[in-house]
C-alpha cells in the first residue's frame, strides 16, 4: 500500500468536487475547494478521525468496504476507482510483458491500410507498419530513446510547440493520467517508475500534470497529426490491450469522406507493406 499516493489521491479527488456534486450546499464561507473532510467522511459513512489519518498518509489500510465508500462519495468514475483500489493492493497486478506477440506482429504487418503501431504502459513504441512508418515521420530512422511519445513530446526539441498546441496539450494530459493508472497496476515495474521520474526531472509541464493525480485509462481517442507534405490530419483512434502483456496496439483511421481520408489515401498509396522492428531493450 502507496500511503502517499494515496493520501494525495484523496485529496486532489476532494478539491474536485463541489459540494453541490453531492447534493451538499455550496455555502458562501468555504475557504477551500471542493469538499471539507468531514463532508467526506460523512458521505462516506466513515469517522472524521479515521479520514483525515487517511489523507495524512498514516491511517491504516482501508477495507475494500471503505474503498467504495470513499469512491461513492468522491464520486470517482470506474477508472478512478480502479486506481483507488490499486493504490490499496486490493486488485491484483497488472502484466508487465513488454514482448509482442508473433500474431501482434501479423496483425501489424496485415493493416496495411491503416496506420498502426503497438506501444508499452510508458509508451515506448515498440513496432509499427509502414504507413504508421510514413505517416508519423520514419520511425525506423529514430535511436530506441527518440521513439518514447511522452519523452519526445515533454522533453525533445519541440516540446514548447508541443505544448502550445492545445490539441497536443489534451493528448499529453491525458497520457499522463493513462500513465499514472499504468502505475498503479504495476507499482513494482522499474522501468515505468524511472520514465516517471526521468520526466519529472527534465520537465515542469509534466511534474504540473502529474501532480494533479488525473487518472484515466486511455480506450479510445481523436487524434491529430501535423504531416509535413500534407499539412493537418485528424485520426479516430482505437486503442486495443494485448492481453497478458503491458502491450496495447494503437490504429489510426480516418473518417471516410473526409479532407484527411483524401490525403492519407495518397500516403498509403506510396507505402510498401513492412513492417519495423521493436524497440532494443536499454
């Protein structure tokens, strides 16, 4: 059990919520936002006492009960309560297998049509086909480091541009919040406790949203790409989890009949089928 993670959940989850949320009066003394504590623990049904050890970081651990108590009140939507219950060991760990299936490498290669490409719980992008290849500026010319989507887009050469682009920025703050309920399902994966910790370090956007405890499973997404012959493209994306492992495949398609589908057609068009090869382990 995180007791500073979860203390710092409950309390950015409390901040969110307003009083009328819950059917509470909003009231014209309240100095702080969102809940009081002791309209938690009421909700809850749980002691003030017990709560605020809670959000202190030195309360015992929770029942499940008082779990779903706490995500009643705090109104958490099904991702953030899964996360609460990460947070307190009482869902099993997710996989961590960054190994890609022979039949995700198939099934790559067999979307010819469509750009695609299988990422890790840090978003390391670990293989692609060719038109995600040409569409997403030639991957297979990137170093290994260079591939990572949220270490390029936080900390490489056109981060503030990145950031900038309110587009980008949503994309980004949601990846962040994918990301901190990949950690929760694997606390014990170094490897996605470094890339955290990395970010934080090199990037104060990151540390900002990373800080407001977002949590939110990415299933689907619009996506937009800045295509240097093409100009802007809008994508529908389908995010779809290998299971058994921490690998999920990401495919991009675009709405038929749209200025997008016209100017992909021409990509796809000059694209031999193939497909890249994963990223080396470090």
């Amino acid at each position: 059990m995180d007791r500073k993670q979860l203390a710092d959940f409950l309390t950015t989850r409390r901040a969110a919520i307003r009083p009328g949320d819950v059917g509470l009066p909003e009231g014209p003394r309240r100095r702080t936002p969102g809940l009081r504590r002791q309209e938690v623990a009421q909700l809850a049904g749980i002691s003030i006492e017990y709560y605020i050890r809670l959000e202190q970081a030195r309360g015992p651990k929770p029942s499940r009960q008082v779990l779903g108590a706490l995500a009643r009140a705090l109104v958490l939507d099904r991702d953030q309560r899964a996360h609460l219950f990460h947070l307190v060991d009482e869902l099993p760990e997710s996989a961590s297998s960054r190994t890609i299936p022979p039949t995700v490498r198939n099934l790559l290669a067999g979307l010819g049509d469509f750009p695609a490409y299988a990422i890790d719980a840090g978003y390391d992008i670990l293989a692609w086909n060719a038109v995600a290849d040409r569409l997403m500026g030639f991957l297979s010319k990137l170093e290994p480091e260079q591939r990572n989507i949220l270490r390029t887009n936080f900390t490489g050469p056109h981060a503030a541009q990145n950031l900038a682009d309110p587009s980008t920025l949503a994309f980004l703050q949601d990846s962040v919040a994918d990301l901190r309920a990949s950690l929760a399902r694997s606390p014990g994966d170094a490897k996605l406790r470094g890339l955290v910790e990395e970010l934080l370090r090199a990037s104060p956007e990151f540390g900002a949203m990373w800080a407001d405890h977002q949590v939110a499973v990415r299933r689907v997404q619009t996506k937009r790409v800045r295509h240097h012959q093409y100009g802007p493209m809008e994508f529908d994306c389908q995010v779809l989890d290998v299971p058994g492992t921490a690998v999920r495949l990401i495919v991009y398609v675009p709405q038929p009949g749209s200025t997008t589908a016209a100017a992909f057609a021409s990509i796809r068009a000059a694209t031999p089928v193939t497909i890249g090869a994963p990223v080396r382990r470090r």
